[in-house]
C-alpha cells in the first residue's frame, strides 16, 4: 500500500510539473504575440492563437488574463524566438525551438543537455534543411463537420486533411499559416490548438536501444523552461 501511494504522488507530482511547464511556455507565447502586435485580441491574430493554445492546455482564464497583462506592462521580459540546430547520437537531427529571455543562458544549457545525451550542439543552417516548416491546425472531432467544411479548408490553404480518434488535423505550407488561421476564423471552428512544426524530409532508422537513448535526450532538453519543442529526423 506504501509503494501504490508513493507511484500515485510521482504520478500527480509528474501532472502537475508538466501542467506547469505547459503554462509557463503558454505564458511566453502569449508575452511574445503582445510584443509583436499589441494586447487587443480582436486586432492581434497571433495573440487570440496563442489564448487559444493556451485553453487548449487548460490553462485558467484568470492565469491568461494575468499573462495578457505582464505581457502588456513596460518591464515585461523581453521574450524572443530562437531556433537551435544540433546532432543527437547515432546522426539523428534535431532541432530545438527556444522561447528565451537570455539566450547566453540558453545555449550553455543546451550545450550541456547535448553534450550529456552524446550529441553535439550545432551551428546556424547545419540541421534545418533536413526538414521542411509546415503549419498545423488541430480540431476536435466534435467541433467540425469535415463534410461541410472541407472545400473552404483547401481554399484557405490546407495542404493535407486527416484525423486519428479525437483530432481532425489541417496542415499547411509555411506561407499558408495566417491565411488559414483568418479561413478557420470566418468558418467560427474552435482550434484545440496550432503550432509550425518541422517535419524531415529523410528520417533515420534506429534499433529500439538506439531509440530509447534519443527519447531521453528529447526529454531532457524538453525539461529545459526556454525549450517550446523538439524536432527530430528519427523514424519512429
């Protein structure tokens, strides 16, 4: 009885950390939309997506309100986006999308994180054109009637369609983001989220040991509070 309540505190412990970082990293992305467009959603789309993000983590209206008004204040930290590229073991490429207030702070981390893992920290354009920057849309099945809406999708942009049992998924070219934010805007469908992922254009086959040592890196560099996501050219 000791050890089945000790895996359910690790377990809440292990929730509640996660539920953090995830409203730690929707807190940046909303200060990072305020920074580029202002703190009025109905004039700034980058900043109703990032409030949509952020509800589509759970996290409370009373936390976005508080994170649209640091956002908005004079000594708000000055967030940027940054991409860093580098090698995990066994040649796979990874790149790491870094939401940093102190970027001097975030390459030694990362360096480190690297290093630990077997990999190596590489330099601007040595990694990303292994993948191809690509938006894409997630849309509760409930809140969608593809049938319907499936021509004004195309119209707005999607280049591929296709759900799994909870999702209906809208992927875009990079150039097609925004157009296909304002089409999902005009249709009033509800987003559970969005992102711009880089997908490999060539992946790289490994054996299950092999694998479990990339995992861990992910994991350790997804640990890091700068770190927003990781991409990778493993065939999963």
């Amino acid at each position: 009885m000791g050890r089945a309540f000790e895996y359910r505190k690790e377990k809440k412990f292990k929730r509640w950390d996660a539920m953090s970082k995830n409203f730690t990293k929707a807190g940046r992305e909303i200060a990072l939309a305020i920074k580029g467009g202002g703190a009025d959603p109905g004039s700034n789309a980058k900043l109703r997506l990032a409030i949509q993000n952020a509800k589509g983590v759970q996290m409370p209206k009373d936390r976005i309100d508080a994170a649209i008004k640091r956002g908005s204040e004079k000594d708000a930290g000055n967030y940027d986006e940054v991409l860093y590229e580098g090698y995990g073991p066994f040649g796979v490429a990874m790149l790491v999308e870094c939401t940093t207030d102190n970027t001097t702070r975030t390459v030694s981390n990362l360096r480190l994180i690297f290093s630990r893992g077997n990999g190596e920290l590489g330099n601007n354009n040595s990694v990303v054109f292994n993948f191809d920057h690509r938006g894409v849309f997630m849309i509760e099945k409930s809140k969608i009637n593809l049938d319907d809406a499936e021509l004004d999708l195309i119209d707005g942009g999607a280049d591929d369609i296709y759900s799994d049992d909870e999702l209906v998924y809208v992927e875009t070219v990079f150039p097609d983001f925004g157009s296909m934010q304002k089409k999902l805007e005009e249709l009033k469908i509800e987003l559970k989220n969005a992102e711009l992922r880089y997908v490999p254009l060539n992946k790289v086959s490994l054996n299950e040991e092999q694998q479990e040592k990339i995992y861990n890196l992910i994991e350790k560099l997804e640990q890091d509070e700068d770190v927003k996501n990781v991409f990778h050219n493993m065939e999963e």
